[in-house]
C-alpha cells in the first residue's frame, strides 16, 4: 500500500462514480488541498457504477414517485452536458404500457409525463407492430438515454488526477472514529492486510451497500436500509430489436437497454433481477453475501416472460450476467422513487454518508455539498 500523508482534509470512501464526483467536487470546486479517494477494487467505477442498467433516466420511470421523476427530467440535460463523451444517445427508446396489472393506464402515463416537462410521443405504426396488440394498449417514443460506464472512469481517473486527488486502490476503510483536531480518524487496510490511520477534517462514506459496515465509533445511518442481490443480463439482440430501448410498464414487467460498455443489452425483470432481499443488519457484510451466492442466471425466464409482450425478443442470446448488490431506502420501497441519502453525522463531526439510487442524483449531492462550509487547515 503506498503510504499517504497521514493527515488529510478529507477522505472519501469508495471510488464508484459519487465517491470520484464528490472528490473532484471538493478539489476543484471547493478548493480543498489532501483529498484523498479509498477504492477496495483494482480501478474505479467497477461495481454498483459499472454493474448496473447504465441508464439516464428522464423520470418516465417513475410516476408513482413525482418528486423522483421530476428531478430526473431536470438532471438528465445536465448530466449530458456534463459528460457528453459517455452519452449514448443513438438509439430508439420506447415505453409500452401493459393491459393488464399495470399501476398505470396508457392516458395516465401521458398525462404524468406531460406533468413532469418528458417528451413523449406515440411511436409509429412499425414499431408499434413488435409488440403482441392483446398484451400492450399502448406505445410511446421518449427521449432516454444510456452512458457508457468506462467512459466515466475514465473522466474520473483524468479528473481525479489533474485536481491533485490521491487514490489508493486495493484498500478499504475498516474503522471509522473520532479525534481531536482534524475531527476524524480513519484505519484503512491494504490487499496485504497492512493497516495505517489517518486523520481528517472532513470524511465522505460513499460506499454503497457498505456504508454501515466499519468499527470504531461510526453507528450507521439513521435511514432503514435493504439490500437484494441483482442480475442484469448482458443480451445479444436481434436485427430488429439492436437500435432500440424498451421499457414495459408499470408493475411485474421488464426493461431492455444498450449497454454501451459491452457494445450489448442489459435486460431487466421486476421479478427475476431481484435474487435476493435482506435488510441491512451490522452482522451482515453485503459484499460477502454475494461473494458467497450461488449465481446461477435466470436470464432464460426473464427472456420467456418478456418474449410474450416482444415476441422477437425471444431470438435474443445471452451472453453474460452482471450480478451486484442494490441498495435502496426502505422507505422508497411503496412509490418507488430513488431519493439520495445525504446524513451529516451528529456524533461524528465533519462525517457524511452519501448514497445516490440513480446516476444523475449527483446533481442532488452537489446542491447539498453546495450549503455545507469547508475549509482547508491551517498549514
């Protein structure tokens, strides 16, 4: 583990794309001198960030949660204007609405996305045509689209090192508590096992399923917290299906998307991504649940289901599976709706966990960071 300067102005923990954002935040943005990024993997970007839809939502995904869908539809041109290079944006994306057991009707989803400023209309006659009439009421073009998540590392890797940010790779916070001056001390831990402190005056816990899991004087959040292992499927799509995005809504259905890393598909179930819920318990390690799970895909009943709104969907061909950790706020569970968590940690001055349910939440963290007072110590 190559050694850092043992005392920091802040350290963030965990080198996903809000651990990266927010370090860039606070060196360019905020002027902060000693930041330092902590990344347990290899390289950034390469868990929850990478294993995911890789979607930039534009809140159609989301009318029984106005506040989330809204705040995407503000976010979305932001975020594209802000990362240009790992947009894509080439492709057709449609919203069909089920018949039956969905939450919303064809009129309601119209009238929602009109609410919230979406562009929406209906798709034409051809498009219409791959979906099964007797299943689908209704069908609509949308303005979504998808990023390229090595993209992202790399503006993160590029930024990272122009605004003087230190990262360790390979090494992971065990221990959070509290000093004196600088307000919080930190045990990070090499791959060799090699232990070091450091001490800071600001700290950023940004790790995802892992944000409650440290010893020391570090409590957790105060916000319910529940975990479920995911699969996302990397597909091969047919001719007829490879220049689109489908999303089937609004309840037990499924959600098709270019998956830019890949040059593939991701293809999502409400019923089968979810492998397997639990809520978040100090006892147990997310990471270590997965590592231990038997991960044998269901992308085959996924492709049946879907097969019967999208018939050619059926000559899709599996060729991998992303399986990760998804955390969501429990209290989002019944609407849906992916607001960030944002805590300043009373007992622990200067100590914030961060977590953010879609990409461009970012834009959330920002206005929160925007209001907090940092400083850089006294040298």
């Amino acid at each position: 583990m190559a050694s850092p300067h043992p005392q920091q102005t802040a350290v963030v923990i965990g080198g996903g794309f809000y651990g990266a954002a927010i370090a860039v935040y606070l060196a360019k943005q905020r002027g902060l001198k000693r930041v330092l990024l902590i990344e347990r993997e290899p390289a950034l970007l390469m868990r929850a960030s990478y294993n995911n839809q890789a979607r930039v939502h534009n809140g159609y995904h989301y009318p029984r949660s106005f506040t989330t869908a809204y705040r995407s539809r503000v976010n979305l041109p932001k975020f594209v204007r802000d990362w240009p290079d790992a947009i894509k944006q080439d492709f057709t994306k449609l919203y069909a609405i089920a018949r039956r057991n969905s939450k919303v009707t064809a009129k309601q989803f119209a009238r929602f996305c009109r609410d919230i400023g979406s562009a929406i209309e209906p798709a034409e006659p051809a498009l219409k045509a791959l979906f099964e009439p007797r299943l689908i009421e209704d069908v609509f073009l949308v303005q979504e689209y998808a990023f390229d998540t090595t993209k992202l590392a790399d503006w993160a890797q590029r930024e990272l090192e122009e605004s003087g940010v230190q990262v360790l790779f390979e090494t992971q916070a065990v221990e959070i508590s509290r000093a004196s001056k600088p307000a919080v001390q930190v045990v990070i831990e090499g791959k060799d096992g090699q232990q070091e402190l450091i001490t800071c005056e600001y700290l950023f816990n940004c790790t995802y399923s892992g944000l409650n899991h440290f010893n020391g004087d570090f409590t957790g959040v105060q916000t319910g917290l529940k975990h479920e292992i995911t699969e996302m499927p990397l597909m091969r799509m047919p001719t007829s299906l490879e220049g689109l995005g489908i999303t089937v809504m609004d309840g037990p259905f499924f959600s098709m998307m270019p998956f830019p890393a890949r040059g593939l598909h991701t293809l999502s179930h409400v019923r089968y991504t979810p492998h397997q819920p639990w809520d978040d318990k100090r006892s147990v390690n997310p990471y270590e649940k997965l590592g231990a799970y038997d991960k044998d895909s269901r992308a085959d009943r996924m492709v049946r289901d879907a097969g019967r709104y999208i018939p050619a969907i059926l000559n899709s061909t599996h060729v991998d599976s992303l399986f990760e950790v998804k955390t969501v706020l429990t209290k989002s569970e019944g609407d849906d709706g992916r607001p960030i968590l944002f805590e300043k940690h009373t007992t622990l001055p200067g100590c914030y966990s961060v977590l953010g349910g879609k990409i461009d939440n970012i834009y959330d963290v920002f206005e929160k960071l925007d209001t907090e007072e940092f400083k850089n110590p006294k040298e």
